[in-house]
C-alpha cells in the first residue's frame, strides 16, 4: 500500500535544505522503482544528492 507523503518536510542532515519529500521523490529520485511503489526506507536530497534514512 502507497503512503501520502504529499506535504511532509524533512530537512537534510548533510546540508539543511528543507524540502518536501514528495517533490524528492518526483525529481531526486525519479529512475528508482523503489520511490514509485514507496517501499523505499531512504530518500535524496534535491539540493545536495546525498542519500539518508527517512521514518515516514
């Protein structure tokens, strides 16, 4: 089952962007399958690229 995540903020712990995490997945991580289906446990940041744990 695919979550909402449309509207929540996470903020880089590499280089404090603030963003939201569906924007992330629409375009930092658009080519993985595992953002699409949402069983992906990690998420990147738009501004710096780097990969960290995400507790949705």
């Amino acid at each position: 089952m695919k979550t909402n995540l449309k509207g929540k903020q996470v903020i880089c712990p590499y280089c404090g962007f603030k963003f939201d995490i569906a924007y992330a997945r629409a375009f930092a991580c658009s080519g993985c399958p595992f953002s699409v289906y949402g069983s992906c446990g990690y998420v990147k940041c738009p501004k710096c690229g780097k990969e960290f744990p995400f507790q949705g």
